[in-house]
C-alpha cells in the first residue's frame, strides 16, 4: 500500500501516484482526521466517492452491489488493523481519481442550513414546498421557487409565505421566487416537474415509465445548465422515473459540447433521486395490516427503483420470501390503487419521498434515495456524511440478493 500527503489531506492507495508527497505508514496512523483512499476505476461504472463504511468496500474493483453488500473478501485479511479501526470510526472515504475534478470534493463543505431552489410547481412541487417550509425551520435557509408559468410562482409565493405558527416564534424558510438564471444559486436542486402525466382512467402501463420521455428532455436541459454553471451542491430528482432520469442527468451533464464525456459535470455523488421514501411508507401501511407482515415496521428495508423492480423485504435479518413479495407487490401498485378513487397519487409521494427524505438528507439523517451504484441509479437507506454518501450494508440471504441482483441487472438493461 501507497501512502501520501497532498496539503493537508492524507491519501492511502494501492496504485503509485508520481504527484503527491510520499510518507509513512506511521504517520498516517497518527493522523486523526479522515483519510482518503484513492481508486482508479471507469467514470462510466464508479461513484467519484462514497464513505467506507466497511472493509469490503475498500477498494473495489467493480461496485455494483458491492456498495451495499458485505461479501466474504480473503483480501480483507491483508487490511492492517489501524485502517480497519479507522473504517469502523468512519474516517475513510473513496475517491476515483479518473474524475478531472475529483479534487473538489476535498474542499466540499455543506452549510448547516441549506438554500434549496425547486423547479416546477405542480401538485408535487407545491406539497413538496409545503413540507419543507413547515419542517426545515431548523436547517433551511431559504426556499428558491421556479416555474415557467409565472402565475404558478406567484401563487405559491403568496400562499406559502402566509403559512405561519399561530406564536410566531418560529423563523420559518422564506419561499423566494426566483428566475431560470439562478436556479443553481443554491445547495439543493430539486426537480419537480412532471409531463405526460396520464389523466384518471387512462393509464395503460407503468405510468411513471409512460413520463420518461417528455421529462427526460426537460431535466436533460437543466444538466447541461447545472454543467455550465460548475454546480457544485446536490442535484435532486423527485419526478418519475427518479432512477432513470437520475442517469440521464450523470450522461448528459459529462457531455461536452460535440456529445462526446468527458466527466467534467454533475458527480454522481451529486445527483439524487427521491422516490423510495414513498415505497417505503406505504410497504408499512400494507405491512400494519397484518400481524404476519408487521415487522417489516421495525426490520423492513426498501431496495431498487420507484416502480418496475422495487424490492421490498419484510427483515433484513429474518427474511421471509412469501410475505415480502406481497408487500412488495402492495407498495407497486398503491398508485393505482389510490387512482381509483378517482385522484391522482401525489401527496404521499411529495412528502416521504420528498420532502421528509430532502430534510433527513441535509440532517445527515438515514433516509430512503436513489444513488449511482455501478452504471445505475438504485434506491437503498442511505445519509450524506462527512460530505459523501454513506450505505447501510448488508449481509443479504440468499432469496433476498437473488432479488436485489435481478433489479441491478434489469436497471442495467433498461435503455434510456
């Protein structure tokens, strides 16, 4: 193993690198704060960084699963037991070095309250407002609208900012309208805007999947403006289909201006989609019905995307295949189920999946979202920590990863 120093950052890697100050392996062992460990791996298949949180993760030749998988590694026998002390305080972090600006995410600090800008003010973007203003006093600064109908951002100017506590005491976050050109001024970009949406009666299909094309030719628009304006803060995606549209963002924004990557956009580690919180919700609505399936309310995970593929286990620790095909079956077509009350599906999903999800992301609080896994977007509990994206890992049976490995292959093949 290689050990470095470049300004006052300590790197640890098993490739030589000719450009930093080499140093001891005493030294790095002194060293208190976090620690690098440097990996060069395809930018089209690899995060620029994550949170090392177990020894398997360190390292990795191909993420895939990996990120949240704890596998059985006779390599992991060779890690010194200083660095593995080091892994269980949290004080290592990946970083691909084939990223041009992997750099940047050596400086990256998070303030504590974010200024968070939404575009698109439909019935999911104006919720999703609604929930931060009245929950993120305590870690929203202030909140951006947009929307190209301009009596859209007028409305919710008026009616969001009249939303106060009878005492007033509390300093809620001040809803701004803003124009396009200032969208990226901010911490958080959160993507709300929702096209093709089919009216009640006339789903045919996965509606979300039904969304991808109109919606994909909007966000892709908005990657290239986050490119040019060098966003360095999370690109947030609520509208359908999250986990696509997420990778849509990650290509189009490393394009340069022939088409051709060159990496120079929105990090994966940027880029987030929030969708599973929803799934999540109404898994335990349905698991709550009945005694055999609720302890998915205590031992349940959610894995995959919001739709077609999702994964949801009724415990992660005593898995049962029967009941948690049944919740996951419940949780995927729960829109459907609540179209046919005659309304359309979007209060739940703007809040657990949105607004609830955002809060707990900026809190560094463990949460259900989309993150870049291997070429894919896939949703799993996961938190921003230390400036980088940390996964719970798992030690998954054998029914269970079967499960998960199909999802990551059907993302994998799903062309966009």
């Amino acid at each position: 193993m290689y050990y470095y120093k470049y300004k006052n950052n300590i790197f640890i890697t098993k490739k030589e690198y000719n450009n930093f100050t080499p140093i001891s392996e005493n030294e790095v062992k002194k060293h208190n704060g976090k620690l690098y460990a440097l990996n060069k791996l395809n930018p089209l298949n690899s995060r620029r960084s994550y949170l090392v949180s177990s020894s398997c993760q360190l390292f990795l030749d191909d993420e895939k699963i990996d990120l949240i998988h704890n596998q059985n590694n006779s390599s992991l026998d060779k890690i010194p037991d200083w660095l593995k002390e080091k892994i269980k305080n949290k004080n290592v972090i990946s970083i691909n070095t084939e990223y041009p600006n992997w750099k940047n995410k050596l400086d990256l600090h998070f303030p504590d309250k974010w200024k968070i800008n939404v575009i698109g003010l439909g019935d999911v973007g104006g919720t999703l407002i609604t929930g931060l203003r009245l929950l993120g006093q305590d870690c929203i600064k202030r909140i951006g609208i947009y929307d190209r109908n301009v009596d859209k951002i007028n409305r919710w100017n008026y009616e969001i900012n009249q939303i106060l506590y009878p005492n007033m005491e509390l300093a809620l976050p001040q809803i701004v309208p803003i124009e396009e050109n200032q969208l990226f001024d901010c911490d958080m970009f959160v993507f709300c805007v929702s096209v093709g949406v089919p009216n009640i009666g006339e789903e045919k299909n996965d509606v979300r999947l039904i969304q991808f094309e109109g919606n994909s030719k909007i966000i892709n628009y908005y990657a290239q403006k986050a490119r040019e304006n060098n966003f360095k803060g999370i690109f947030a995606v609520v509208s359908d289909p999250v986990d696509l549209l997420c990778k849509s963002v990650f290509l189009e924004s490393n394009k340069d201006s022939n088409g051709n990557f060159d990496f120079k956009g929105l990090a994966p580690d940027q880029i987030k989609g929030y969708g599973l919180g929803v799934m999540n919700a109404r898994a335990a609505f349905y698991a709550n019905e009945n005694p055999e399936t609720s302890v998915y309310l205590s031992e349940g995970r959610a894995f995959g995307p919001h739709g077609e593929g999702l994964i949801i286990a009724d415990s992660i620790e005593n898995y049962n295949h029967k009941n948690s095909l049944y919740l996951t079956e419940k949780a995927k077509k729960a829109n459907l189920d609540i179209r046919t009350t005659g309304f359309k599906p979007y209060i739940a999903p703007a809040l657990s999946s949105g607004s609830l999800s955002i809060i707990a992301t900026i809190k560094s609080e463990w949460h259900y979202s989309s993150n870049f896994m291997g070429g894919v977007f896939m949703g799993s509990r996961n938190r921003l920590f230390k400036n980088t994206t940390e996964f719970e890992t798992y030690n998954f049976k054998n029914e269970l990863l079967e499960r998960i490995k199909y999802t990551y292959n059907y993302l994998m093949k799903t062309k966009i």
